[in-house]
C-alpha cells in the first residue's frame, strides 16, 4: 500500500496557511504544521520524518537534520520580505 505524500511547515507564525494547503492538495500531498516551540529543534526533526518536503523560515537545516529526516528531498526557505 502506497503512502500519502507529506509535506510540513516547521517554523510558523502566519495567521493561516490555505495557500500552502491548496498547493500541497495540488500535488496529492498533505500538509502537516509543527505547533511545538519555535526552539525544539529535536521535536523538529522527529515532526519531518516521514516528510518529502520541508518548509522553513529559520530553522537551520544542516546535514545532522537531514540525516534525522532521511525522507526529505525539498527544503523551501519562505517567508515575506
């Protein structure tokens, strides 16, 4: 049995994310948000398992994430200005 796409967001603070959610049901992936603390890098790590794609604001993502992570292929760095 095939499992689901996934895609999360790990660093929030934006009042909504239906965006982010139409353009994951777009591609036939779920979107997933961290609501752990801005600072748990290691609940971070444990929320991206499993995860294709990743979507940061700050979180740094360095080799020792990736290698908790395995599944993930895309690392977006996002945010507004």
């Amino acid at each position: 049995m095939a499992t689901a796409r996934r895609l999360v967001i790990i660093d929030t603070g934006y009042g909504g994310y239906q965006y982010e959610e139409a353009a994951a049901a777009r591609l036939g992936a779920a979107l997933d948000v961290f609501d752990g603390d801005r600072h748990d890098r290691a609940g971070k790590i444990a929320f991206a398992q499993g995860a294709e794609g990743v979507f940061v604001r700050w979180t740094e993502i360095d080799a020792a994430f990736l290698d908790g992570a395995p599944s993930v292929r895309a690392v977006v760095r996002y945010g507004v200005g």
